[in-house]
C-alpha cells in the first residue's frame, strides 16, 4: 500500500500528462479494497469493485459522511485533522491528512496552474474568524502559498482596511501583481481604489450568517465597484477534498487535472446530465488518495462545453458552508 501511495501522489505532482480515467478507476480499485468506510459503503450498495470499468459507473461517497465517520485507509494516522468551517451550531466534517506535506504541494500546484508561480506574486489575507485556527485547511493553504510568494510585502488582515491599504501601496513599486485572497463577508467590506500595482482579487465564498446571502454575480459586481477592478476571482474548496478549482474570469471554474467535475441528476445518482443542464455535483479528486477521491456534494452546477463548471446553489435542507455559499445565477 505504502509503495502505490507514494508512486501514485508522485505522478500527481510531475508536470506529465496521464490519463485520467486509467488513473481513476486505479484510485477507486485501491481505496476499494483499503478504505474501510468505502468499501462498506460499496458492499451496501451491492457493488463488486471488480465489476466497475468505467468511471461513470463508480459510486460516489456522500459528503455528509465525513461529520460521521473517520474517512482514512485502513493503517494510516492522521498528521493533522482539517474540521469544515459551518456554524458553531452545527456537526462539522472532519478530513483526516496523513500526509501534511502533499496536501500543501497539490495546492500549489493547482494553483499555479491557475494563476502562476507563487513567487510572482504579493499575497495578501482578510480571512476573519479563520484565524488561529489550525484546523482550517483554507487557513493552511493561505500560510504555503504566503510563505512560498515574494514576502516582502503582504500577510494577514482582519478587517483592518487602513492597514491594508497601507500594505498594498508599499508593494506599488515591486513590480509584482498583488493578490487579496478572502472570504466574501470580509471582502465586502472594504472599499478603496487600489494604489499601485496590479491587484487581483479572490473570494472563496461565505456569509456564514453574517448577513443576508448575495448571488455570486452580485458579489462579484459590488466588489468591482468598491475596488475599481474588471474581474474578481474565485476559488471552490471543501474541507473535505484536498484540491481546489479556480475561476479567473465570469464565475467559470476549472480543476486542475488531477481534478473532475460530474453533474448527476438529483434523482438518479448514478445518472449524468449533459453540458449546461443543472444538477449536484460529483467530484472525483484524485489527490483525495489517502481517503476517498469519490465525493457526492451538496452542491449544484452545470458543465460548460469548454470543461469549465458553473456553480448554482446548494441543495434543500444542505448545512451552510463557509466556502461554498454563494449562487452563480
């Protein structure tokens, strides 16, 4: 087993291209056979893992059993417990990682796909309320990519404008881009015209309570309006995967590709809609290795021909997640 995760998360991280249905019905024949809860999961459900030759034919896990089970193969200990963001009021799910070093090298990678080297950027942080927290795996990923960017000028804001302001105008003279990585109740908050360099902002989503819901296409135009800015960007992330898809431009996401969106129909799990047809969203994160890279969300989309994923809403009776609660439409 040992030897199979370490080739398997090492192919993950080479700049080659593999195939991705070969490489995920390998995934689901493994975590079949060595995740405890997925392969009961499986038996529940009739399913013979040796029967499965395609991937649409693969059960996807519901994410509500990450707040009531510990999702890990069978022999690994968790290096750190990421819990999801959700409400003081609410069961939170709980993602174990054995390997804390991979899930910060897969999250560069993606984004770097996105957005290019870290190195070239000022990063800049308004997340209130995560931190401190050293079970955010948002907050995790915030301090790799601020500790692997240009330092010089960026860090973490809680809200505090002026400072902010501040920061940004003595990295006018750099020469880099600078980047605002928020959540959208902190985002909303600020106003300013940028001072220097390039400026590009990314909101992960959520309200959490802290005011009304806004529709994704409202958040995105009050943010253009109150920081003289074209685009904003978003990142779509869940405690429970160990990637994240980014949207440069217009609220279309992309996966990285070791990444891949499906869209079932809310009454047929095992049946797909085509592009530009509304349903919950299937996610196959092959970087999921260590615990399951076949999660069912509560969260709905649709596919574009161009591969790119829209999000629309969430589920009835779904929890309010800190990253995921904006609507696209």
């Amino acid at each position: 087993m040992k030897e199979f995760l370490t080739n398997f998360k090492q192919l993950l991280l080479k700049n080659e291209k593999f195939d991705f249905e070969v490489l995920a019905l390998k995934a689901f024949k493994f975590q079949a056979n060595h995740s405890p809860i997925y392969g009961e999961f499986l038996s529940h459900l009739g399913i013979n893992p040796r029967d499965v030759e395609k991937v649409s034919q693969i059960p996807f896990l519901p994410i509500s059993l990450f707040k009531e089970k510990r999702i890990i193969l069978d022999g690994l200990e968790p290096e750190i417990e990421f819990l999801s963001s959700g409400t003081t009021q609410q069961i939170r799910s709980s993602k174990l990682v054995n390997d804390l070093g991979f899930y910060k090298a897969i999250a560069r990678k993606g984004f770097e796909q996105a957005y290019g080297p870290l190195k070239d950027y000022h990063f800049f942080f308004s997340l209130p309320g995560y931190r401190d927290h050293a079970s955010s795996s948002l907050l995790t990923m915030a301090h790799h990519f601020f500790q692997n960017s240009d330092q010089r000028y960026g860090g973490f804001f809680a809200g505090d404008q002026q400072t902010l302001e501040s920061e940004l105008g003595r990295a006018k003279d750099s020469g880099k881009a600078c980047i605002l990585f928020g959540v959208t109740h902190s985002l909303l908050g600020l106003k300013f015209e940028p001072p220097g360099n390039p400026l590009l902002v990314i909101e992960t989503g959520g309200m959490k309570g802290r005011g009304k819901e806004i529709v994704r296409k409202e958040v995105h135009q009050s943010l253009m309006e109150n920081l003289s800015l074209n685009e904003i960007g978003s990142e779509y992330g869940m405690a429970e995967l160990n990637s994240q898809a980014y949207a440069i431009s217009n609220g279309h996401f992309r996966t990285p590709a070791w990444m891949k969106v499906m869209v079932r129909d809310m009454w047929g799990p095992m049946d797909y809609l085509s592009f530009g047809k509304t349903g919950a969203l299937n996610i196959i994160d092959l970087a999921n290795i260590e615990s399951c890279c076949f999660i069912a969300t509560d969260d709905l989309g649709k596919l574009n021909p161009d591969g790119s994923f829209d999000m629309i809403g969430r589920l009835d009776q779904s929890d309010l997640r800190g990253c995921n609660l904006l609507f696209a439409t």
